[in-house]
C-alpha cells in the first residue's frame, strides 16, 4: 500500500536510531489499516455531472470528531481508498457534525495510554496527515465549524482551506506541541513569526484573521464552507486530471529544491502532459468553442 511506501522511504533517509523509530510507526499504521472499518469516517464519491469529486465526511458527535483510533482508521483506510481511485480528480474533507470541524485529539482516550502508546498514536496521525499531504489530486478542507490541534493539523495538510470558523493550536497549554505537522506546515504558510505566535500561546483566530494572514483561502459566512468547497471543487473537476496532478507535482516538489532543480522538475512534469489525450482534447475544444470532456489519459 501506498501509505507504507511513504514511511519506507523515510526509513531509508534516515539514521539508525530514528529508523527503529520509524519502524515502529510503520508497524503501527499497518496494523490500523488492517483492522474493520471505521464508523467515524463516510467515504462518497458524487456523481453524474460532479462525478470525480470525491468525499470524507468525518461523523463522532459524541466526541466532536475527536481523532480517536477508530477516526484514524477511517482516515487512512479513506486516503488509501482515494490513492489507488484514478476516477478520483478532488478531495473534499468535511464534517457531517454541526459547528465542528475536528476538535483535535481524544484526550479521554489519550489519558487512558502509556508513554509508548502516546507515542504510536502521534506518529500514526503524523503519517495519516503526510499520506493526506502526499495524495496526487487537489483536496481541500471545508472547516465548517471549530478546527483545534489536530483538526488543525489535518486542514494545514489539504491543499486548500474554506472556513467559517475559529481555528487554533491550543497544544502549549497542555503542556505538549503540535506534534501531527503543525510547528512544520503552518510556518510554512504564514511565516515563522506569526506561526510562533499561534502556538506559543494557543490563540483561537477567527475565520477572516486566518484569511489575513493566508491561512486560509476563503472566508465565507457562517453555513456557507461546504457550498463554496463545491464551487471550488467543481472547478477543479473540470480541469484535465493528469495536469492536476501534475500541477501538484511541480508545486509541492519543486518548493523544496533550489530553482534550478524545481524548473527542471517542471520540465518533466509538462514532458509527461505531452502526449497525453487530454491536452489534445483541450486544443480540439479550444478551436471548437466547446466544453472539453478530459478522460484522464
């Protein structure tokens, strides 16, 4: 599976004292991948005209969509899903629980653990947001209602964020950090200024603060996160897919090399559009003043 080769390969770029950790993480997303599904976590693929927009809905009222292991099942076996789904062009990450997004960690749950499960849980949930991160298609999260720690987390790793909510890393004020990506991805988008700022001391940032500072990519009223995440998604449905992922490509790699190796990166990514069916089905409707029909080949 796709997930086990991301944490594979960091087995190998790493030291012998961090692999055995790895290791151990590996071992540990394994064995929740192969256990029964998750109720928490509803997979949709829309259809018709939308078909190619793929969904998660995370469903735990009871708890707030708190990432408990049976959310992090469904979470990776979702991702694992969507990986191996060529029909699959947009991820929409979601919530079927009024006013909340994700409210972050199971800390019922997290004060039952011992020191080694602690650690196993936060390593699965790191890999689970780096297989998110790693997916070929756009995603984005529809942060309709509170996205805390965790949830946090999970929207930074999303390509793109629609919010109507508060948002925050409150991790300092347990004593512990944002240990799921967040002190590496939300520098990365805001700065490491303002980044610091938001996790040394946990402030909650409002919908229109996190636009201000590029957190987020709309703020919308109350209500409106998932209609305009449909937009958005609609969008990018009827773009042709391989130049998606391509494009995704070329961004995310290409950002973490000099310039030099990221044009040379974009080079080989337009080389493999070349001689693909789309691009000359994006011509043939140019000149015809028509919709394209994109197939993905």
């Amino acid at each position: 599976m796709a997930v086990f080769s991301i944490i594979r390969k960091r087995l190998c770029n790493q030291p012998l004292h961090d692999s055995k950790s790895y290791l151990y993480q590996y071992q540990n997303v394994r064995t929740l991948l192969l256990q029964s599904a998750s109720d928490s976590v509803k997979l949709h693929r829309h259809s018709d005209a939308d078909s190619g927009i793929v969904e998660i809905k995370m469903d735990r009222p009871e708890a707030k969509n708190t990432l408990g292991k049976d959310m992090l099942r469904g979470l990776l076996n979702s991702f694992e899903a969507l990986n191996s789904d060529s029909a699959a062009n947009v991820l929409m990450i979601s919530s079927s629980v009024p006013r909340v997004f994700c409210a972050g960690a199971d800390l019922k749950e997290r004060r039952t653990m011992n020191v080694s499960e602690v650690r196993a849980t936060v390593n699965s949930l790191r890999s689970a947001f780096t297989f998110l991160e790693e997916l070929q298609i756009p995603t984005i999260a529809v942060i309709e209602g509170a996205a805390l720690g965790g949830g946090l987390e999970m929207a930074l790793a999303c390509d793109l964020r629609i919010c109507d909510a508060k948002l925050a890393l409150p991790e300092t004020g347990l004593a512990i950090i944002p240990g799921a990506g967040g002190t590496q991805r939300l520098p990365r988008l805001v700065g490491k200024s303002i980044a610091k700022e938001l996790i040394f001391t946990g402030r909650k940032l409002s919908a229109r603060d996190a636009l201000s500072i590029g957190l987020v990519n709309y703020c919308v009223p109350a209500g409106e996160a998932y209609l305009k995440a449909l937009e958005v998604a609609r969008d990018i449905n009827q773009k042709g897919p391989i130049a998606l992922r391509m494009a995704k490509r070329a961004i995310n790699e290409g950002l973490e090399v000099n310039m030099d190796s990221a044009l040379g990166l974009e080079e080989d990514c337009y080389e493999q559009l070349l001689h693909t069916s789309d691009r000359l089905e994006g011509l043939a409707a140019f000149a015809e003043k028509r919709k394209p029909v994109y197939k993905g080949e």
